[in-house]
C-alpha cells in the first residue's frame, strides 16, 4: 500500500517541483533501473505515464527530446522483451492522443506479470504515433529513424521500412 501511495503522490511532486528537463532525465534514469529481475518496471512505468500527463504542453517538447536523445540506450537494453516493454511504454506515456494512451495499461501489466512479449501491432502503433503525431522537426525524424536502422532485430527492420515508405 506504501508504494501505491508514492506512486499517486511522486508525480505531481515531480511535475510541480522540477522542469520538464530534469524529470525526464531522473524518471529515465529509474526506469532503466527497474529491470524486471531487480526492480518494479510497472511502478516505474506508472510514474513516468503519470508525471508525463501533468505537465503542461511546454513540457512535451523536453520529453520528446528526453525520449529521442535517450533512444540509442534504450534501444541497449537487454533483454529483447523488456527492450520493447519500455520503449511502448514510453512512446505510449509521451502520448497526447487518450486511445494511444488508452493502450498503457495493459502495456504496462506485461511487466507487473512478466508476460513473455509485448504485441508486434502495440509497439508499431505507438512508435508510428510517436513519430508522425509528435512535431518531431526533420533532424529528431532522422534521429529515430536512425536510432532503429542502426538495429537487426526484425521488429525494429520492420518499423523502419513503414516509416520510409511512408
């Protein structure tokens, strides 16, 4: 029940006490730490949906380049399953659309119940939506799709040819 209670509380703490910049970076840095075999993903997952969706609109833009500077480490993180658990969960949190942010619970319950994959379909969808939906300027574009070039896994081999057939 303690942790519940943090985890309502932490992120207007953290949205009314820091800028946008400095909480992307602790919250990244927490959620990186939380591994499914040494942490609480979901609850760190959880905290980052929630801060993310009380800040206010200027604060968008120091998370999409939080999330864009941060991708070719997220893009290390091992293993594969929890690789693309946080990388849905952070594309669906940065999120203004409410059905692309609709899909973050059942996102984040893979985690909590160490569920073996997160759907081709979910990460597509909410890596597409990051990129078309989030006035990325061209450079950030080129960023995430050369973030994901740069990887062999067919997933991420797949992703790239939608968004440049596109």
């Amino acid at each position: 029940f303690e942790a519940l209670g943090v985890a309502r509380a932490l992120p207007l703490a953290l949205a009314e006490r820091f800028e946008a910049d400095q909480t992307m970076s602790l919250l990244l840095g927490e959620l990186r730490l939380h591994h499914p075999q040494r942490g609480l993903p979901g609850f760190a997952a959880r905290v980052v949906f929630e801060t993310v969706g009380l800040l206010p609109a200027s604060g968008y833009n120091a998370v999409r380049r939080w999330l864009l500077l941060s991708l070719t480490n997220l893009l290390q993180i091992e293993p594969v399953r929890y690789r693309l658990w946080t990388l849905t969960s952070l594309f669906l949190a940065v999120s203004s659309n409410g059905f692309v942010r609709s899909l973050f619970p059942p996102v984040v319950a893979c985690a909590d119940r160490d569920a073996d994959e997160i759907p081709a379909a979910v990460f597509l969808v909410a890596a597409l939506h990051f990129y078309w939906h989030q006035d990325l300027d061209a450079d950030s574009r080129e960023i995430f799709v050369s973030s994901f070039a740069q990887r062999k896994e067919p997933l991420f081999v797949r992703l790239v040819s939608l968004l440049r057939t596109n």
